[in-house]
C-alpha cells in the first residue's frame, strides 16, 4: 500500500494557498490535533453545534421579524385573532409562524437550540467544575466560559421578549420591577432601559438591536476566544494508563475526529429539527398579544429562568421604608442577590481555589470528583441550591399536584434552601471520602474478587485480585493538595504572610481543605504510604511547572 | 461521538515512556510504536522509509485491523444512509411545494413535513458519518506530546529586557509628562458613551406616582370601554377590570391605571372611615398591579375574597384594604377612591392616594 497521488485540483489548491500562506507545517501540526476521548467531552460540542444552529435560525427570522411596537389591527391568516389590535412585533411573529413556509419550524428551532444552548453550557461548566479542568493553566478559559453563561441566560431573555406576546410582555413586566427595586439609580435605570414608562415604544427595537447584534456578536468573538485556547493549550485527560501531565492521547483530528465531529454536529441539529418539527414550543397564537391589564396563570417561564422564578416566590415580604425612601429587599435580594450569590462563587472558584490550596502547578490530568471533595462538595451544594430554586419557581404545580397548600410549599423551601446545600455538601463530602477510601484499598490490596478460597487450615478467604494497569492507574490518580508555604521559619518566626488577617483565613481554609485526606494508595500492597508526610512544599512555582511536565 | 472500543489492544497506548528525558523534548512527536519497537517513539522526523512515511497511513505505526468485510459493510451502511438523507432533500422540496401554511392545521401539517424530512436528512447524514467512522476508519489513539507551557526563564528575560528597552527608546519611561497628560487625556474616554446614552430616556421625575386617575374620570370597562353604572354591578361577588376613560387603548396608562372592582355586601368591609368613603355602596376599586414586581393581580377567590397575583402567589384580602395575607408583596394593593356622577355611572374621586405597582427607591 502506498498513499494515493494528490488529485490535481487538490493539489492546486494547496499550492495556490501555501504560496501565500506558508500553511503546509501549520497545516499538518493542526490536522494532527489529538482530541481525547470520553463522552464528557461533547457536552461543550453541543453547546457549540447549538450556538450555530442558533445563528442560523435566527438569522432566517430576522428577515420577516418587525420590531415595532406599533399597533396594528390584526387580519392575517391565523383567524382566531383576526381584528384584535396588536403591535408589529407579534403581529410579524404570527406571519413568520403562518404564512411563510418553514417559519413555525425555524422559529421552534430557533427556540429549542436556546434550551439545548443554555442547558449544554450548563452541564459543561459543570463536567469543568467537578473535575477540576478550570485549574491552571485554563483559568481564563473558565472565566470565558461563565461569561458565555452569563450571556447566555440574558440573550436568551430578550429573546424570549421579541414576540411580545402575552407571557413575554409578563417576563418584562417583571424585569420593569426588578430594575424598580435597586437603591438611587432603579427608577433612571427603568426609565433609560424603557425610554420612559413601561412598556413604552422603545423596549422591543431595543432588545432586537441587543438581540440580534451586540450580545451575538460577544459571544461569538468570545467562543472563538475559547477555542483558540483550548486549541493551544490542548484538551485535558482523564487518569488512565499511559496517560500523564505531559502528553495527550487520543484520536486525531484528521481524519477520525473530523469526521465525528462532523457526525456529532449533523446528529444535534437532527435532534433539534424533530423537536421543532414535533415538538411545539411557545405558541405564542395562544397567548395573544401584550396587555399589561390580563394574564394567563399557569405561565412558566423558559427553564433557565425557573430558578430566579423561584427565588422570588418564596423569599419573604420583607421592605424598609425610611427617611423618606424604600428599599424593597423582597425583590431586590432574591432577583439580583441571589443570582450575585450563584454567579460570583462560580466565576472567581479557580482563583479562590488556587488561593487556598496554594496549587499553582500546572494540571493537564483532571481531577476525579472524589479526589477533591470539599471542590465537589462545595458543587453539589450549589447545584443543590439551583435545583432547589428552581423546584420552588414550580410551587404552585407542585401543590397542586400533591395537593398540599401553597402555604406549605413556600415554607418548606425557605427552609430546604438554606437546609439543602448544608447537607448536600456533607454527604457528598463523605460519600467522596468513602470512594477515595475504596480506592486507597484497592490499589493496595486489589479488589474483592467475589471467589472464596478454603485454605489449608480450613479457613476461607475472599480471593483479592489486583487492578488491571490502566484500572490502577485511575485509583491512584490523586493529587495531594501541596503544603502551604511553612507557616513558621526555621527560627520560629511567623512568616508575615500567614501572619495578616487574610493569612490566617487562607490557612483556616487550607485546613479544612485538606483535613480529611485520604492518603493516596500505594500500588501493589507496597504498603500505605503516609502522604501527609510526603507533601510537596510550594517552592518556586516556576520550577514547580517544570518538574510536574517531565516527571 | 466518542467511543473507546480499541479493538486492536497493541495499537494502543505505549506501557513505557522514552527512556532519555530528551525525548519528551522534541518538538512534536506523534504515533505509537508497533509492538517490536516498543521501546521508542516514531515521530515525524523519523528517516522515511520507501520515500514515503505515509505508507501505511497517516500516523505511522498505527494499525488496525478489521476484517474486509467488516469494513465493507460499513461502507454500503454509510452509502445508505447518505442515500436517504438525498431523498430526504427530494421530500424537503416537494413537501414546500406541496404543503402550503395557512391555518393553524395546514401549517402544522407543511410544519411537519419541512421538520420531519430536515430530520431525516440531517439524522441521515449523521447516521452515515457515523458508520463510516465506526466501520470503516481504524480506531487507535495517538499520543502527542505537550509542551511545556512556561517559556524557558533566557527566553522570558530575553523578551522583558527587550520590551524595556523599547519602552525607554520611545521616551514613555523617561518623560513622566508625556505620559501623565497621556493617561488623562484617555481616562474619560469610557465615560463618553455614557454621556452619549442620556437621552435614552427622560427622567422619572414623579411619573411614577401619578396614573390618569383624576376626579370625575369614569371608570370603563377593560375591553369594551363602556362605561359602568353603580346599578349595573350590583351583585355581591362581582368583579371586574376596569380602565380610564379614554386611555381604553393606551398601553402606558393601563400599565399604570388599571383597576380592579370588586362588589361585596357592605357589610363584609372592614376598613377605616376614610377607606369606607373611597368605596361606593360595597363597590370598592384597587389597583390591579401588583405592589410586588407589577404583574396583574387578576385572580379573585369569591367565597375567601382574596385576590391573587399569578406570578409569585401575592394574596390580598379584599375585604381588609388588600392586606397581603400571603406571599412576597409587601404593600397592600392601593385604594381608587371612586363614587358615582349625577348620572349613576362610576368614577373616581381623585387619583390614588399613593404609588400604584412595584416598589421604587423614592417610594419612600
Ligand atoms: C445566542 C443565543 C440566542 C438565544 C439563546 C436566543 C433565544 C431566542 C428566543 C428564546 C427567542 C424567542 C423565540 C420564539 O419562541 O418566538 C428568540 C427570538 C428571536 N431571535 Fe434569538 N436567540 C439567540 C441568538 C439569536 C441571533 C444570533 C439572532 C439573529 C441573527 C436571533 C434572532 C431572533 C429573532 C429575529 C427573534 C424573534 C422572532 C420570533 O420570536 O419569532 N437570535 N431568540
Ligand atoms: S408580581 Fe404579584 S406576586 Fe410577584
């Protein structure tokens, strides 16, 4: 076998691009780009495929959406709403829904990619998180990506205002009120979104030209942000046999992974295709136009939203009037508080982390969750805290359903959310601290085959037979968390930086963070080693990043 | 799509590492030994064989081996596929042509026509890619070497030592003048947009604390704009929306003026003497957005007299001035003082008393 001659057009190509470009090495290094396999990994091409889908759909809509909200009186083919006055905006959402062929489907398309957008980016950020793939050197690749998030939830609301439908005009209504609540600037806030009093004539260009242009554009210069770096600095790995800090195994882009991505990305729009083709989405014929007087109950928002909901539902009624002004912390709190208290945690974690363990190697291998578990802990209490709100912006589904009273509904997440995250992260802790155990064991003495063995005194014993290579690798994968720089010097002296208020947190911290570890297992019954012992000090980092490369 | 079903165990990845340090150095090494020379690392500047190293694919080295006829059943699977997915076109275009939108069922139908064949279209295409990478391409996996990410410290030192020597040869470091005045001529730039955005809005003044209620307004039906006699809801229970006369269209009004009416026995009230001369005969009039973030507090529980705002459960006991029994309003809903003109028909006393809808800072 020996490889097929270049056909000529191809070849011309080539060359006309290479004489201008010097491309053939940069080429052939990118081509062998090794993209390594495990199926966490596509959560973040999914969230990618869908963005694109998103642009394509969308695109397609802005050529018959109107974003006025100039009334109109209705006389299009949808009958049932014929006569009634409206603005332009829905007025043009029912003609793109009735009379142009394929525009119900995009516009459902175009609705079900921002689900799958958002909760993609969602779970992705999560799969980063628990497995700790946001260490350095991919900070700013995390930060990229919450700001994605971010942008994504408020893309996704003005989206969902466009139409202005009856429901979306409700989720500005709301965003009217929020904006209300903030202390000095609320009302000048409100008045400059709106261009005066709610809802104005103003708000849907406003949101389109957002929409459409500016939010969009971000993000797309942002998600090219995100994968330029990620292609320079390479995927991470999970543990495995052969697998190290120094080096990334797995399928090449070219040709393999090419074409799976390829086949991945057809396989998304396909799904989205079936649930805009089967599945309806916002029927906004239903809801009739925008009338701040009428509302349909039952209403819930798009899922992204469920939490926020929610967190203004149960948070008490609680408003300081004084000195002649108000401050109305029942929506204040849980509308910008609460989303503050999710967001910032999330944003600055790596920088957080990095403060308290005093980790500043340079980490390729991810984290299994059970080997860092305050970090997974700490997730779960924050997922739980999401999932909690969210539950809660359902409340009155909920009781009506079980058929409890609202009353009781409200009352058990005001408890449960303060509850649940506490909890959340204990058990998960120690369920993490329970698997690093059984990991420990079995590196050591193997795994608890099942096979009972009578032995020549008559005893019996379960068989333990040892790890395969690439199944102990996984089990010793830990990282210990480094020390922190000593607190004390030879002479006794403290070192000014644990001495100062924030040296003493840090080290409370590291504290916690460290004082349940587990010690790593050794392979092979060598014995149990005491990694408390064998702590690598934080010398200079640099040299640090260096040995953990070779080693 | 991600699968790790190497079924070629020794085309995987290597057991040893290169035994000199000077190996993982290089710049770029790629593929994995064949079993015999395990002990080393092809990379791409191993001397070619035959003049062409690509001889037995891409990534010297790596094998995989599969039956013929595996693969070639792969192949009719994935030619299959991309076949259906090019009927899948053909059924796009004729089911555009053929189902046109219109009403609610002929655009459903011409919706599942266009979605389902683009379905089977881009499912198709998957399908196929799918087969052709699973039947038909080898699996193995590559190991590629990383580079270490820090630059080595002469190199750093080299550029920082440049970098300053620039800055200094432009004078920047040297005149504290230049760039003093520079920074201040910069500093304001990202305040100018803000200035620019003023006239996004006017300001608020005291919009908020005035609607287009004022003494003598009737009070119209929501939806009809027929005006409303005393006499005409007269039976206890009743409720309705109702609007200024002549803003029946206005948007910005209605935000702000809407009220709801509600009829109770006279009785049933229990408010102050100044609330009981706001209401009409048991006719007693309340702002119908809600004091929380300003949804319409349309429901009414006749038989507990509540009212309920949809959005985040606010409940206002009707009877008691809208006192919030439940939920995360913290206002009553305020009181329209309303009475009846010479000819019967409701209107209102004056504007509201106090701010109508959401909490604002200047509330007070
Ligand atoms: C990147 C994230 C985006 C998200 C999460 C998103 C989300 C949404 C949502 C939820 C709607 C309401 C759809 C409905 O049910 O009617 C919407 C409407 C709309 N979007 Fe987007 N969108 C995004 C990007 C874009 C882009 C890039 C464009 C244009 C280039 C666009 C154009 C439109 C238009 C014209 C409408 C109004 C049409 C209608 O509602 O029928 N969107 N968007
Ligand atoms: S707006 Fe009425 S309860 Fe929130």
């Amino acid at each position: 076998m020996t490889t097929p001659p270049t056909p000529k057009a191809l070849g011309g190509v080539g060359t006309y691009i290479d004489d201008r470009f010097h491309s053939a090495r940069f080429a052939g290094v990118n081509l062998r780009k090794v993209f390594p396999n495990h199926w966490s990994f596509m959560l973040g091409e999914i969230a990618l495929y869908s963005f694109i889908i998103i642009l394509l759909s969308g695109t397609f809509l802005t050529f018959w959406f109107n974003p006025s909200m100039h009334e109109v009186v209705y006389d299009g083919s949808y009958t049932k709403l014929h006569g009634v006055t409206m603005s332009q905006a829905y007025e043009s959402t029912l003609r793109i829904s009735f009379d142009v062929r394929g525009g119900l489907l995009m516009r459902q398309v175009h609705h079900w990619a921002a689900l799958i957008f958002i909760a993609a980016m969602f779970v992705h950020m999560l799969r980063v998180f628990f497995t700790g793939a946001f260490r350095k050197p991919r900070e700013l690749n995390w930060l990229i990506g919450a700001t994605l998030l971010i942008l994504g939830f408020v893309e996704g609301l003005l989206g969902y205002s466009l139409p202005d439908d009856l429901l979306s005009g409700m989720g500005l209504r709301i965003a009217e009120g929020v904006l209300l609540s903030i202390p000095v600037v609320g009302t000048y806030l409100m008045f400059f979104l709106f261009g005066g009093e709610f809802p104005g004539h103003d708000i849907i260009p406003r949101f389109f030209t957002l929409h459409v242009l500016l939010i969009p554009g971000i993000m797309l210069a942002l998600v090219v942000a995100h994968f330029m770096i990620l292609w320079h600095q390479k995927h991470t790995q999970y543990p495995g046999k052969g697998k190290k800090e120094s080096n990334v195994i797995g399928t090449p882009m070219y040709p393999a992974f090419a074409v799976k991505a390829g086949a991945f990305f057809f396989f998304v729009f396909g799904v989205t295709a079936l649930l805009g083709a089967f599945a309806q989405i916002n029927p906004v014929w239903l809801y009739g136009p925008f009338t701040p007087a009428a509302i349909s109950s039952g209403s819930q928002p798009d899922f992204y939203m469920g939490w926020l909901e929610g967190s203004l539902r149960v948070f008490p009624a609680w408003e300081i009037n004084a000195f002649g002004y108000t401050l109305a912390l029942s929506v204040l709190i849980p509308a910008l508080g609460i989303p503050g208290l999710v967001f910032t945690p999330l944003i600055i974690w790596p920088f957080l982390e990095q403060w308290v363990t005093g980790d500043k190697r340079q980490h390729h291998v991810v984290d299994r969750p059970r080997n860092a578990p305050v970090r997974t802990a700490f997730g779960m209490s924050g997922v739980t805290l999401y999932g909690l709100l969210w539950l809660a912006g359902a409340n009155d589904v909920i009781s009506e359903r079980l058929d409890v009273p609202l009353y009781g509904t409200t009352w058990f997440f005001r408890f449960a959310l303060i509850l649940g995250p506490i909890i959340a992260f204990i058990v998960t802790k120690r369920i993490c601290l329970g698997l690093q155990r059984r990991d420990a064991a079995a590196a050591s003495h193997g795994y608890e085959s099942g096979i009972i063995k009578q032995l020549p005194s008559g005893e019996f014993i379960e068989v333990h037979q040892l790890l395969t290579e690439d199944a102990e690798t996984v089990a010793v994968a830990k990282k210990e968390v480094p020390a922190l720089a000593a607190a004390v010097d030879g002479d006794g002296v403290p070192s000014p930086g644990s001495r100062s208020m924030m040296g003493r947190v840090r080290s409370r911290l590291h504290n916690f963070v460290v004082k349940d570890d587990i010690p790593v297992g050794e392979p092979h019954g060598n014995g149990h080693g005491d990694g408390h012992g064998g702590r690598p000090e934080l010398g200079e980092a640099e040299a640090e990043e260096r040995k953990e490369l070779r080693h | 799509m991600t699968d790790n079903d190497n079924t070629n165990g020794s085309a995987g990845v290597p057991g040893e590492e290169p035994a000199d340090g000077a190996e993982t150095r290089r710049p770029r090494v790629i593929g994995t030994p064949p079993p015999a020379e395990s002990h080393r690392l092809l990379s791409t500047d191993t001397p070619e064989t035959d003049g062409d190293p690509y001889a037995a694919g891409p990534y010297p080295g790596m094998a995989h081996e599969r039956s013929e006829e595996r693969i070639r059943s792969g192949v009719r699977w994935a030619a299959l596929f991309f076949v259906i997915a090019f009927l899948g076109s053909v059924a796009f275009v004729a089911g555009y042509v053929i189902f046109q939108v219109g009403d609610l069922w002929q655009t459903k139908w011409s919706n599942m026509a266009l979605g389902g064949s683009l379905t089977v279209i881009l499912l198709a295409i998957a399908s196929g890619m799918t087969m052709w990478v699973r039947r038909v391409m080898p699996h193995y996996d590559v190991v590629d070497e990383r580079h270490p990410l820090p630059s080595e410290q002469p190199e750093k030192q080299d550029f920082g030592k440049f970098f300053m020597a620039g800055a200094k040869e432009s004078g920047f470091t040297r005149y504290p003048l230049l760039r003093r005045t520079l920074m201040l001529a910069m500093a304001p730039l990202g305040l100018l947009p803000l200035v620019l955005l003023r006239d996004l809005g006017p300001l608020p003044e005291k919009k908020l604390r005035h609607t287009d209620w004022k003494k003598g307004t009737k009070l119209v039906v929501d939806g009809t704009g027929e005006p409303l006699r005393a006499a005409d809801f007269s039976s206890p229970g009743g409720i309705i929306t109702v609007v200024p006369e002549g803003k029946e269209h206005d948007l910005d009004s209605i935000a702000k003026s809407t009220v709801l009416l509600i009829k109770l026995r006279p009785e049933e009230l229990e408010l102050t003497e100044e609330q009981m001369n706001w209401t009409y005969d048991g006719i007693i009039a309340y702002s119908k957005i809600c004091t929380h973030v300003g949804c319409p507090a349309a429901l009414y529980e006749q038989s507990t007299h509540r009212i309920l705002c949809p959005c985040h459960q606010s409940t206002f006991d009707a009877r008691k001035a809208a006192k919030v029994t439940f939920g995360p309003a913290a206002r009553p809903l305020p009181m329209l003082p309303i009475t009846v003109d010479a000819e019967g028909y409701l209107v209102a006393q004056s504007d509201f008393h106090e701010p109508v809808g959401p909490s604002f800072w200047e509330r007070g």
